[in-house]
C-alpha cells in the first residue's frame, strides 16, 4: 500500500504534467501553428472552381498551356489561395465574439484566446498587400478581380455593413466568390473576352445553393431559433421551411442558366444535366443532417459518395467536351420558319 508521501508526490506529478501540457499552447510553436490555422490553408480545396474559368479560357482559345502557361497558372492559384486567406482571417477576427456561441467554432484560435487580435490584423493586412502586389504581377484584369474578391471579404464580414447579418443577402453575397473565382481563372488565360453571362449566372447561382444548404444544416443543428439568433444574425430571419424554399429557388436558378449556356455554347453537354442533377440532389440529402459536412465543405472529400458521383460527372463533362454529336445539335437547332 503506498504511503501518503508517495501519493502526494504522485499527485504533484500528475499536476506538473498537466501543467506542462496547458502550457503548451504558450509556446511559440504553437502560437505560430494557431496563426496558420486561421489562414486556413485546409480550405484551399474551396479554389477549386478557379480550374473550370481556366478549363473553358483554354477551351475556347483552343490552346493546350505550354511550361511556361502552366507555370504561371499554377502561381495565379497560388495568389489566389493567398488572397482567400486573407479573407478568411478578417472572418475569423470579426466572428470571434459569435463563433464563442457554437459548439464546435468555439475552440478556434481567436475565441479560444489562443491568438491575439493585434497580430491577426497585421497578419490579414500583410496576405492583403501580399495578394494585391502578386497579382499584379499577372495581368491588370487579374489584378482587378484580386480586389474584387478582397473587396467582398470585407463588405461581407466588417462592419457597419457586414453582409453576412443580413437575411438574404448574406447567401447571395458569400456565394458570390464563386464568380469571381471563375473569373480569376479565365483570366489566368484569356485577356481577350469574359465568360457569357448565363455560365457567371449559372455559378453563382449554385454557389448560392450551396451556401443555403449550409444555412439549413446550421440552423436545425442548433435546434433553438434563438440561440441560433445569437450566433448569426440572419438566423432571426430564417426558419427551416424558408431556407428549404430558397434552396430550391437557388437549384432551379442554377438549373435554368445552366441550359441556357450549355444550349447556346456545347448542346453535347445537355446529356450531362442527368449527373449534375444527382450531384445537386445528393448534396441536397445530405445537407438535410445537423451534423452535416456541409457546415465544412472543405471537408466533403471524406464522404466517399459524394467525391465519386462529382467525379463521374467530371468524367462525363470532360469526354462531352471532346466528342460532337452533331445529331443532338440538329435536335435542339430552332426550327427554321416558312413562309408561303
């Protein structure tokens, strides 16, 4: 049996380890790695809409990048991934008091306190001016749509008027990064022309499927309007039936500029709606969860359906943009008119 000063000096021990360990996060290692993290480079993934405004500038120069073209696409992704950082971090510095709110958001470096403010906004202003002055080394409309994107990262977040407070426009104004990725990419390309109009529609309007469908997996998590209320403000607004109907509202958006375009532009494409309507569904189903990885779409490539169903369509898309079928052209042509 041990003896009272041995467990006394086991006690003291098991303290001092604890202590070492909740010290930890004093360190400077640490607080380097909290620093990274409200970057986070973990949702780079999200630039992947960059590649179809590069796929499509490429498509419609009928151009393959030579090593030097590809090199400085691959710089203007990384720009790119710079200039969302810095969005990311003004999101996490004014979301901070509310992210305290959430049960998963409040272990984040800022509301957790691991991160001091000071140095978060020297760190946001410092991506900033890194993101402006690299792109300007691509091209002046590059360079113009980097401030837009940057432009958005503060009306959205940054008082007094913080788009994301406001029921409505806060789907439409976060969703509409997605077009300015598209742009991003074609203009790593194509200086000579922009995207029709029907395909920015088409992408911001799914965008802004997707940024609903993850208001309503947010919404019925928290399962109280009011305390959902209190984390975001558009949330007094909301309830589920009304974020379903805007989703729905959104998805036939989406679905209507998408025909427009791809009538107009590649008719061989009509035969990939059938696969872009399953991956819209399923995102759909599994959105309906409160525990959805929609909350973290960063995160999606773990669900391993939903990665193979987007890959099938990618599939399908890219073999429909190097095949003709001039039969589906001529099915789809207008009628022409007689006259007597």
């Amino acid at each position: 049996m041990n003896s009272p000063e041995v467990n006394a000096k086991h006690f003291n021990t098991s303290q001092g380890a604890i202590g070492k360990a909740r010290d930890y996060r004093s360190l400077p290692v640490a607080s380097i790695l909290d620093h990274v993290k409200i970057a986070r480079p973990d949702h780079w993934f999200k630039n992947v809409f960059v590649l179809p405004g590069i796929f499509l500038a490429l498509l419609v120069n009928q151009k393959i990048p030579n090593l030097t073209e590809l090199i400085r696409i691959l710089y203007g992704l990384l720009i790119v991934c710079l200039t969302a950082s810095s969005n990311y971090i003004i999101n996490e510095i004014t979301d901070a008091k509310f992210d305290k709110l959430h049960p998963i958001k409040k272990h984040r470096p800022i509301p957790s306190g691991s991160v001091r403010i000071s140095i978060a906004y020297l760190e946001w202003i410092l991506l900033l001016t890194i993101s402006i002055f690299l792109s300007w080394t691509i091209n002046l409309h590059f360079a113009v749509m980097t401030l837009v994107f940057l432009s958005q990262g503060i009306v959205y977040n940054v008082p007094p008027v913080r788009s994301k407070d406001v029921a409505y426009v806060d789907v439409l104004t976060e969703s509409v990064n997605n077009p300015i990725r598209l742009l991003l990419g074609w203009f790593l390309v194509d200086l000579s022309s922009i995207p029709t109009l029907s395909l920015v529609a088409a992408y911001w309007m799914v965008g802004a499927f997707f940024m609903t469908s993850k208001r309503y997996s947010e919404f019925i998590m928290f399962n109280d309007r009011k305390k959902a209320g209190a984390y975001r403000n558009s949330f007094k607004k909301y309830n589920s039936e009304r974020l379903l109907m805007i989703m729905f509202f959104y998805g036939s958006l989406f679905s209507f500029f998408m025909g427009i375009f791809l009538i107009r532009y590649r008719t061989e494409l009509l035969l990939s709606i059938p696969f872009i309507a399953l991956v819209i569904s399923y995102y759909l189903k599994i959105s309906l969860r409160p525990d959805s990885l929609v909350q973290n779409p960063e995160k999606l490539y773990k669900h391993r359906q939903f990665v193979l169903l987007v890959s099938i369509s990618v599939l399908v898309i890219t073999v429909l943009f190097l095949i003709d079928i001039p039969f589906l052209r001529e099915l789809f042509s207008p009628v022409a008119a007689y006259y007597p």
